[in-house]
C-alpha cells in the first residue's frame, strides 16, 4: 500500500475524534432545554469539523482531493437526523465549490450522497442506534463508500481509472473502520444518555406514585416497622403517618392473614426468595376491613436484607364485588339447583361447552364426562329433531332470531326418551359482530309433555266424542260443552252456555225424578241413571246421564260434569231383542221363555195370596193336514188368528202364548172354582172350531185341550206344564175338540210310557223282536203271492206287546227308524231265502213310517244295495206309505219314490180314504198298490155308502194302473162284494191271521210247491 496515501487519511480521520468530544461538551440540559437552538448549532459545529477536514486533505492533484467528509456527513445523518446534516452538508459543499477543479462536482456529489444515506438509515433504525451492532455499521460504511467511489466515474477516464486504481483499497480499508468507531463512540453516548432518562423516569414515576399515587407504599426494616409510608397508605389504613411509624404492619394485619405473610417475609429474609404477592386484609383505624394485594421486595447487601419496600393496592372495592358476585352466583346456582335447570355455557370461538350437574342428571351420565366430550349432548338428540335444533341455534347466531329456543326429544344413556326445553342467546361479540359466547337452559319438559299430550287427547276426546258432555258450575249453569251435545240436543253452544241446566228438563220424568237425583247429586256428589228428554224439535228421546262433582281445596262443590248418550236406538233394539227373546215373532203371543217367567211369577203370587191358578195346553187338530194342503203361509195365517181367538176368550189378566208349531197355551191367574175354567174352555172350543177364510180358502179345525191347577196337580213349573201335556193328549185320544183335566192316571201313564221306551231300548238291543206275515190273496183264484211283514215284540216279563202300544212309542223316540231298518232287512232276506230254498216268489209288503222318511239318512241307500246284494225285485219287496206322507214335500218324498222305482221296489199306498186324499198325488207319484182301509171294508156288505166308496176307489185304481187291496176281509160276504167291484187282492182275517216264517211257509208255500 502506498504510504503516502494511508497516513494523511489515517490523519485526517483522527480529525472526526473533535465531534464526539464537542458533543459532550454541550451540556445535556440545554440540548433538552433548547432542542432547536441546539440543533442548529450541532448542525454549524459539524460543518465547521467538515470544513477543518477537508482543510487537510490527500491530493491527488489539483483539483482532485480525498479526505474524510464522507465518514463525518454519513454519521451525522445516522446519529444526529436530518436538519443537522443538511446544515453540514450546506456548508462543506459550499467550501468544496470554493476549493474548485476537476472533481468539484464529484466532491459535492460525494458530500450530498453521503448525508442522505446516513439520514435513511437513521429513519428507519432510529430505535435501534444506542445498540446498533458492529455489523450493521460496517455495511452502513461500505454501501457508502462504494456510492462516493462510483461518482468518480464521472470524471474523464483519463482521470478515474487512475484515481480509482489509486485510492479504492485504502478508503475501503480505513473509512468503514473510521466509520465504525465514530459510530461506536455516540452510540455508546446514546446509551448513557437513555440509562439516564430511564433513571430519571423512574425516579419519577417512583416520586409520583409514593406522593400522589394510587398505591399504598411502605419501606421497612428486617422487623416490619414502618420507617417510611406514603399518602395513600395512610388514607388507605385512616391513620397518620406519624401513628403508622410507631406500629408495625403485623399489628395491622388481620389475625387469619398473618401466618401466610409472616411465612413469606422470613422466606425473604432467609434469601429463599427476593419477592413475593400476597393477598392480605389489614383492619384500619375505624375497625373495617381493607383488602389488599401487597406486593414485597427486599435491598440487599452482602446477602443480607437492609430494607423491605412494599405496594399495597386497595382491592377492597373489587375484593367485595367480587363476593356478592361470587355470593349471587352461588346463589343462582342454587337457584338453578332447585329449579332443576340445565345450563350450558358455550365458548363458540374454541367450540368448548361446560355444562353443570344438573344437565349431567337429565342425560344419565357422569358431569365429567359430559364437559370433555361436547358432542355426547348432541347426538343423544333423536335424530328427527337435531337438524331442528342446529337451524334454531345457527339462526340465532347469524342474528336471524332473538334467542334460541326449541322443543326436542333426548336419549338418555338408559334409553328413556325424555322432552328437552332447550333455550339459549348470545352473551358476547366482537366487533365484527361475529358470535363470541352463548349462554342457556336446559328443561326437562317430560312430565309437562305428557300432561300437554293427555291434556290434548282429553280435548280431542272432549270435541270428538259422541257422548255428550257438558261442564256446569256448582249452581247448574252450564259453562261449556262439546260438540256432540249439540248434536243430540239441537241446542247450539251459544244458545245453551250460560243457561240453566233445568232448561233440559222434561215434564215426562215427573217432578220427583228431578227431586230426587238432585238430592243425590248433592248428598253423594253424583248420579247415574236413564232419563227422557226432548230435543230442541221437541222430539223425544232417552239418555244414559252420569253426573260428578269436582270439589276445590276446601271440598266443597266447584264444577259439575254431565255426560249421556243418546240410547233410543239402544233401548228400541233392547226391547225389540227382548221382545224377539219373550214374543213369538208369528202371533206376537209370549213365547215359551215368557211363560215360564210368568208362571214363575204367578207362583209366587199364589203362594203370597193363598189362591189357585190353572195352566191350560192347547194343540190344534188337523193343523198339519192345512198346513200340508193349502201351504205354510196359510198355515201362518191360521195361527195368526187363532192367537187372536185365544186372547179374546180371557181376561185381560190372563196370559195367552204359543210355545212353538200348534201348540199354545192360556193361563187363566186366581181361578175360584172349576166353572169358570170350563167356561174358558169351552168358549176356546167353540171359537176355535169356526170356520177359517184363509185367502180364497176355508179351513176347520178343533182344539184339544189339557187342564192342570196349582197347587192341586203340581207345584212346579216343570210339573204343571207336563201335566198339562199329558191332560192334553187324553183329550186327543178321546176323540180330540175337547178339554180334560190333569188326573193321576195320566201320571201313571207317563210313567208306564217311560217304561215302555226304556224296555223298548233294551228290546232293540236284546234283538226281542219277530216278524210275523199275514197273507194276501188274490180275490179271484185265492192264490197267496204276496204277504204283509207285521212286527210283532215278545217282552221276556211282559210277553208279547201290541204294536198298537209300542209302535207309535218308537216314532215319537225316533226308535222306528232302527226298527224299521231290521224290519226292511229281515223281510228282504226272508223273501230271498224262500225264493232260494222253495222255488217260490213272494213278495212281501215293509209298512214304512213317515218318521222314517225324515230321519232315515243314508239308509235308504244302503236298502238298495241289499236288495242288489239279495237280487231282490219288485216281486220281492213292497214299501207300503200312508197318504198323508205324499202331502209333506219336506221329507223328498219325490226323490226317494223315484229311487224305489228305479231299483224295481214296487210302493203301496196304506190307509187310503182316511186323510185328505188328492187325486193329483196318485196322479204325480209311481203307485203300484192302493190299499182299502178296513174301515170301509168292516161294513161294505151292509152299508151301501161303504160299498160305493169302495166300488169308486178300484175304479179309479184300475183308470190310473194301480191294483187294489182290500183290508179288514172278515166274511165271505165282504169278500163277494169286493170281488164284484173287481177288488184284485183282499187280505184279514177271513183268509188268516199273521203268522210267523216258519208257519207261514208250511201252511202256504210247502202246499204248492
């Protein structure tokens, strides 16, 4: 390096020592007092430093000169600001201008540039100068250098190249440096200068707040005596400070708070700590409590404590706020408590929810784990209502709605569903209006709920009953009602509140109706009964009523409720039931359950009153006969008039009823003596004996009737009508239209018939019966080919009983259709037996009775197929009915001839002329036989009626293909008479009696084979 550059720029930079010197020269008061004069001058005096440096200058040549300006003018704007060193830079470029040559205007650039550098630094690390590091000076030096030395570049080459080559290393090696440690010397300036302001403010804040502040200060020594206090504390504690200096701050404390201070201050002492807070309660002059936060710190020397200096702050305001606030918290809480209220308290911002224990009870978990998860509450909700509950909660935040408020339903963690009263609002915001917290409720609304939802149900019951209801006060006015007793009544809502309920009474219940459930109603507090009343319409109609009292606290009657129905429909079906179950239907007489209840009645009646009734059954004779010929709804016709005939034959007292088809019977009550039941009788009889019109038709029939008395024959409802029954058939078997009295031989007789169906029973059992067979002989030849099957019954005690006594026995037990099946059978294989082992055919006549017809089933299917298994025809077997059973299309009569016919059975029609015979049935059905009954044949020899009826009835036979039978041929006589009429076949007694197979062979069949 050339020397002879270095040392006169190492020289002049020394030349830059002369400001910091100067600088602290001024004195720091006046550079406050007078900041502008100050200023100004600094501005002069480094102008002037300016002009001394470039007095002394490197040169280069004339006109090109190199000294440190730039070092002095970039730090002057670094340290000193701006108005200083434009002051500077005025100056120096003023003196560069007089110094003239080639480099002037590079000279003054170089001045310019440096300042304004320093300036823009200075402005943006002004904060920063007093600890501005030895790096960030170096830069700042450099970045200003390498600018001075690129305005060189304005020169002519011939003179920058040379220059820059020259001078470049040395002022980048000693400006920066020079820089640096001018830099470093104000800086370190700088630094005193703020140590001393902040001394200087801390003395006088310290000054301030000891004097005038508001903080009680105290200095003391190791044994808490007051050595100095300030205002405040004084005014804080109400004593003078010269009171405070002869006491120690123990003696002030309150006795709970000393053994925590005392605690810390010897921890002080002993230099486990230097300072300590406490919150302590001193009692002031006047007795009262002043809360403080005392603040303690301690001097120091040589590890031992010289002085203590203590802050203390009056918290008594806030220390008392703070309790009643704490106080009516606690309050609430309990509050809260009691009312057993949910609240949530939501801190949207960190989306943290705390909840209290009562919110923990609604859901069934513990509180804990309630406020660490804050979703458990959420989605307990059902899941219906949660998107409810999220739109009532976002709408209240985005200010769309004053408070959040929702019903909801809540599944708690043992699965119950509780009803949630969830309400809650905003509590803070911030200044974008943006939601900051949220506060609320939870109420448990179950029980509500379901009070709310009976209470619904009962309105909606109350409106859509069809009972009627109606509330009334406790006089009777009536105060609402609903909607069906507007309906049933006609009475509108406006017209019927407000009025008395007697408004609704009704002349037809009478006036101690009213008198006596109001009674009720007062003494028991309700009534329950049926009542008629009328409609608006003045209709009437009936009601169920229940009234009930509603009492208040005291029990005494507040509200009446009234409910009925309208049951006219229900009391009409009723009675039309009851009279279905107690009327015949037919004649509108009492049927057999009503007899009954009334002879029950009369019984009672007899006995309390000591007197005699008389039970008459009534049956109609020939009844079947008209029903079967002129039809059933002539028949209906006939019994409705004599329902008719029968009831005005009595009193009104008496009781007629009909007990089912023909039969009927009359109760004639307090009966004296037998006349006047005969009278009754006997007028039954005379009435019931005229003549019928039915339609286009004229009928005539009788009456048998059966007479019994209470107590005489019977003292039992069952007795009485069996007697009767029995007295009844006595008169049929005495030749019917008459009356007969109950006797004791009619009991005999039922009990003799009882026998006799038993025995019966056991007979077809024990297999007692035989058939017997009397022939039947060709009236011309006497050849015997056909025969009549005749059962006969031989009792092992009794011997052999009529079949005039057993057979009508059997058709009423029904006992003749298995009888009559073994008959059938017996006579089939007995006519192919003899047609097997003598070459002979017989056919033989089955009687076959009407019952069987009904109730024989599948017999007669299984009669065919024996007759098919016996290869049995019709010259085998005949089926001999009666006539009137052609008058009874009920039993098939139709279907079941036709079958015979088909098998080949021949039928013979039994007894004909002795019912009511129709030309048309011999016309309609296959008949092969008609038999003439013995009652025409007994006398035909001498009668010449008999003997033209009989003489007709083969007529007429042979016109439509039938033979003809006669029965009952005694004498020779009546045979001659019958074989000049042309009569084919006889049959009596005349040719033999009925005997039995074996007999009957030998004497007829054996003879001729």
């Amino acid at each position: 390096m050339d020397k002879s550059i270095f040392l006169p720029l190492v020289q002049n930079a020394a030349l830059l020592l002369a400001l910091v010197f100067l600088y602290d020269a001024i004195p720091k008061k006046h550079q406050r007092q007078y900041f502008l004069l100050w200023r100004l001058g600094i501005g002069l005096l480094i102008g002037g430093i300016g002009v001394a440096i470039m007095s002394t200058p490197w040169m280069f040549e004339p006109g090109i000169i190199f000294d440190t300006r730039s070092v002095l003018l970039c730090v002057s704007g670094l340290f000193f600001g701006g108005l200083p060193t434009a002051i500077a830079v005025v100056i120096t470029s003023l003196y560069r201008l007089s110094i003239g040559g080639v480099a002037m205007w590079v000279g003054v650039g170089v001045i310019i540039s440096s300042g304004l550098i320093g300036v823009i630094w200075r402005h943006y690390r002004k904060a920063h100068l007093a600890n501005i590091s030895g790096t960030e000076v170096i830069g700042f030096a450099f970045l200003v250098h390498l600018v001075m030395l690129s305005w060189f570049f304005l020169l002519p080459s011939q003179f920058a190249i040379p220059v820059l080559a020259k001078i470049t290393l040395p002022i980048l090696l000693i400006y920066p440096l020079a820089t640096w440690l001018l830099s470093r010397l104000l800086s370190r300036r700088f630094e005193l200068e703020r140590d001393e302001q902040i001394r200087l403010q801390d003395d006088f804040l310290f000054r301030s707040q000891f004097n005038v502040g508001n903080i009680g200060i105290a200095i003391t020594g190791v044994d808490q005596k007051w050595i100095k206090v300030n205002p405040r504390l004084c005014q804080m504690l109400k004593y003078s400070e010269d009171e405070l200096l002869h006491m120690t701050w123990k003696q002030l404390t309150h006795p709970d708070d000393i053994e925590a201070d005392v605690l810390k201050f010897e921890l002080m002492l002993e230099g486990k700590i230097d300072n300590y807070e406490l919150d302590k309660r001193f009692i002031a002059k006047d007795g009262s409590l002043v809360y403080t936060h005392m603040t303690v710190a301690c001097k120091r020397a040589n590890h031992q404590v010289l002085l203590v200096i203590a802050g203390f702050l009056d918290v008594t305001a806030q220390t008392l706020a703070d309790m009643e606030v704490l106080a009516s918290r606690e309050q609430l809480e309990l509050v809260l408590s009691s009312s057993d209220l949910g609240v949530w308290d939501w801190d949207i911002r960190n989306d943290h929810i705390e909840r209290n224990t009562r919110s923990a009870d609604i859901l069934g978990c513990d509180i804990d784990m309630l406020n660490a998860n804050s979703r458990q509450w959420m989605d307990s909700i059902i899941a219906e209502d949660r998107p409810k509950v999220l739109h009532s909660i976002e709408a209240h935040i985005r200010g769309e709605t004053p408070q959040h408020r929702m019903e909801y339903r809540l599944k708690t963690l043992n699965r119950d569903i509780r009803w949630i009263l969830d309400t809650g609002k905003v509590v803070s915001r911030d200044a974008n209006n943006n939601a900051l917290r949220m506060c609320g409720t939870y109420t448990d609304i179950t029980e509500a709920k379901l009070i709310e939802e009976s209470l619904k149900l009962s309105a909606l019951v109350y409106n859509n009953s069809s009972e009627a209801m109606s509330v009334l006060d406790e006089n009777g006015v009536i105060i609402t009602v609903n909607a069906a007793f507007t309906a049933i009544t006609g009475y509108s809502e406006s017209e019927i509140r407000g009025q008395h309920i007697r408004m609704l009474y009704c002349d037809l219940n009478g006036h101690d109706f009213y008198t006596h459930m109001n009674n009720d109603i007062r003494e028991k507090g309700e009534w329950q009964g049926e009542m008629r009343q009328r409609r608006k319409n003045n209709e009437e109609y009936v009601i169920w009523l229940t009234i009930n009292t509603i009492n208040d606290k005291e029990g005494q009657p507040y509200r009446r409720v009234a409910l009925f129905s309208d049951i006219t429909d229900k009391k009409q079906s009723e009675h039309l039931i009851w009279k279905q179950a107690n009327y015949d239907t037919l004649t509108g007489l009492p049927n057999r359950r009503m007899l009954l209840e009334y002879l029950a009645a009369e019984i009672k009646n007899a006995d309390r009153n000591r007197n005699h009734f008389a039970l008459m059954f009534l049956d109609l004779d020939y009844f079947k006969e008209v029903n079967d010929t002129l039809g059933h709804a002539m028949g209906d016709l006939l019994l409705i008039e004599t329902a008719s005939r029968l009831k005005s034959c009595v009193r009104d007292a008496d009781v007629v009823a009909r007990l089912g088809g023909d039969e009927f019977t009359v109760v004639l009550s307090s009966m004296a003596d037998h006349k006047g039941i005969e009278r009754v009788a006997e007028h039954i009889l005379r009435r019931i004996a005229e003549p019928y019109v039915l339609g286009e038709e004229t009928a005539y029939i009788s009456a048998s009737i059966g007479i019994t008395l209470y107590p005489d024959d019977a003292t039992s409802i069952e007795g009485l009508l069996k007697h009767a029954d029995q007295a009844m058939y006595a008169a049929k078997d005495q030749g019917r239209n008459r009356f007969n009295y109950f006797t004791p031989s009619m009991q005999e007789y039922a009990k003799y018939r009882m026998r006799l169906i038993h025995d019966l029973r056991q007979a077809v059992v024990n297999k007692e019966f035989e058939l017997h067979y009397q022939p039947i002989v060709t009236m011309e030849t006497g050849e015997v080919l056909k025969a009549e099957a005749l059962l006969r019954w031989f009792h092992p005690e009794r011997g052999q009983v009529s079949p005039a006594e057993f057979i009508p026995v059997a058709e009423d037990t029904g006992l003749i259709v298995e009888i009559g099946n073994w008959v059938f059978e017996q006579a089939a294989r007995q006519s192919a037996l003899w047609r097997k082992n003598l070459g002979v055919e017989i056919q033989i006549s089955v009687n076959k009775s009407p019952i069987q017809f009904r109730d024989e089933g599948t017999l007669l299917h299984n009669w065919l197929e024996l007759l098919q298994e016996l290869d049995v025809t019709g010259t085998g077997v005949c089926v001999e009915i009666t006539e009137g059973l052609l008058l009874d299309a009920s039993m098939g009569v139709t279907e079941k001839l036709l079958a015979y016919r088909d098998a080949g059975v021949q039928v013979s029609l039994d007894d004909f002329g002795t019912g009511y015979s129709s030309l048309a049935y011999l016309k309609k059905f296959d008949i092969d036989y008609l038999k003439i009954d013995q009652s025409f044949t007994r006398n035909i020899d001498t009668d010449e009626n008999d003997q033209t009826l009989c003489e007709a009835i083969i007529v007429m036979a042979h016109k439509l293909g039938m033979k003809v039978i006669a029965e009952g041929v005694e004498t020779e006589a009546q045979r001659q008479v019958l074989l000049n009429a042309g009569c084919d076949y006889g049959q009596g007694y005349l040719f033999s009696r009925p005997v039995n197979a074996t007999e009957f062979a030998s004497k007829y069949l054996v003879k001729e084979a």
